[in-house]
C-alpha cells in the first residue's frame, strides 16, 4: 500500500474541489422537503456540480446511475434515486456526493432530517457527525492511521450504536478511491502512519441497531440488516502536522 502525499498545487486544486462540494452540499440540503422524489434531488444535486465547473464523480462510477447517493431511513449508503421514492415526513436521508474539479476530487456526506424528526434520529445523527470529530483528532503528522478508526468506533459505540465493517472511508486525490482504506470500526492493528500531504475520506456510517448489514437486489443500496436507522457523514480532510483541514467544510455548519 502506497498512500499519495499530495503537492503544494495539488492541495490548492482539492481544497477548491472541497469549497466547492462544501456549497453543493449546503444548497442541496436546503431544498429538501417532503414529496421531493430521491430523483429530484440528485437531478437537483447534479445541476448544482455542473454550474460550479465540476463533473459529478460517482455518475458512471463501476456503474453507478446517478450523480448523488440518496439513501433514506435503514439505507446506509448507495441508495439509488427514484422518482418513485418520494420523502416524507420524519425521514432521515443521507446525501453522498463526489466532485471533480480539474482532475481533483473531494467526497462528503451529510445526513438529513425532513421536517420533524423523532429523537431518536436526531441523536442518531448528531452522534454519527461527532464521531468524524473524535476521528480526526488523531489525523496529524505522527499519528497512526487507526487511531482515527478506534476513536470513531469508541465514541459511536458507547451509545450502543453499530459501526458498519462492510464499508470503509479512503484515501482521495486523483482518483475517487485512493490507498488507504479507513474503516471506522475496532482495528487490531495500528496502521500506517500518517504525514502531512495525506487526504483521506472519513465516513463513519452509523446504525442506531446492529452494524450488519445486506445489498439489495439492485446491487448497490446498502441497508441495515434489522431495519434499523442508519446515519453518514463524510469530509474530504488534508493531514497536516498540526490540525487537520477538512477541505469540505470550512464553514462551523454542517
Ligand atoms: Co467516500
């Protein structure tokens, strides 16, 4: 495994890509509403990529219909738009999406509460996007990589939660996927250790029941194996050797 230590003008070009994904992500999440088919929204999501000058990396992706992964309630992540799956009321929908912007990606994602939300899921989601924060403390120069994995799976876990195994975060820059991968669960071992250059995807996908998870028939929406909520959050982050940058997200908002 060899991971990428990125250039000078390499970090410039993903942290555009990365304020870029940051607005697609603020605009798209505004226009969430109830009725709003996961058609829409990726219709919606791709228009939105294109008028910043960016190509929507997961279109065509090993075959990925879409440009946006919209995934809703016990969906993971993956979830294909429909025109038939309208939102309602009290869901939850998590927003995957992936920019290219002159040849440099950046990949985020949020989860979403349409209109009132039980508690539940509230906390659900809170936890999920706090559990990146505990993550990236350990995202410096020096650190081990699976420092990151153990501090999301600790915190997400004391609530009883389930850290999903089958899926991991990566490494990002010219390409979507990049070495290493960064699973967000328990590791035995400490990883490769981290230098300033690095740009690693943390996504912990997190399910309010048991982390197991299945495929649907269309080969790509994850769900929870017991129908439980499940909740992702993703940033496209830039190792330094102090604080990490999150280069899609520069605002406090997410
Ligand atoms: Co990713």
């Amino acid at each position: 495994m060899s991971v990428s230590i990125k250039s000078a003008r390499e970090i410039e070009l993903m942290r555009a890509a990365g304020k870029i994904l940051e607005k697609v992500h603020d605009n798209l999440g505004k226009a969430l509403r109830p009725g709003m088919s996961t058609l829409e929204i990726d219709r919606l999501g791709e228009e939105i990529i294109r008028s910043y000058g960016c190509i929507p990396s997961f279109k065509n992706y090993n075959g990925y219909p879409a440009s946006v992964c919209v995934s809703v309630n016990n969906e993971v992540v993956h979830g294909i738009p429909s025109k038939m799956h309208l939102l309602r009321e009290g869901d939850i929908v998590s927003l995957d999406i992936g920019v290219i912007y002159k040849g440099y990606h950046s990949d985020a994602a949020r989860t979403h509460g349409i209109g009132e939300i039980s508690e539940d899921a509230a906390l659900l989601i809170e936890r999920t996007r706090q559990s990146f924060f505990e993550g990236i403390k350990y995202a410096k120069e020096g650190h081990h990589l699976h420092e990151i994995s153990n501090a999301i799976a600790a915190y997400a876990e004391s609530f009883g939660y389930g850290v999903v195994r089958d899926l991991v975060g990566h490494g990002i820059g010219t390409h979507l996927h990049e070495d290493p991968q960064i699973p967000n669960f328990t590791q035995k071992s400490r990883g490769v250790r981290l230098k300033a250059g690095m740009t690693l995807a943390i996504e912990p996908m997190i399910n309010a029941g048991r982390y197991d998870v299945v495929w649907q028939e269309d080969n790509w929406t994850v769900v929870t194996q017991d129908g439980s909520l499940s909740a992702h959050y993703e940033n496209t982050v830039l190792v330094t050797a102090g604080e990490p940058e999150i280069l899609s997200l520069s605002s406090t908002e997410a």
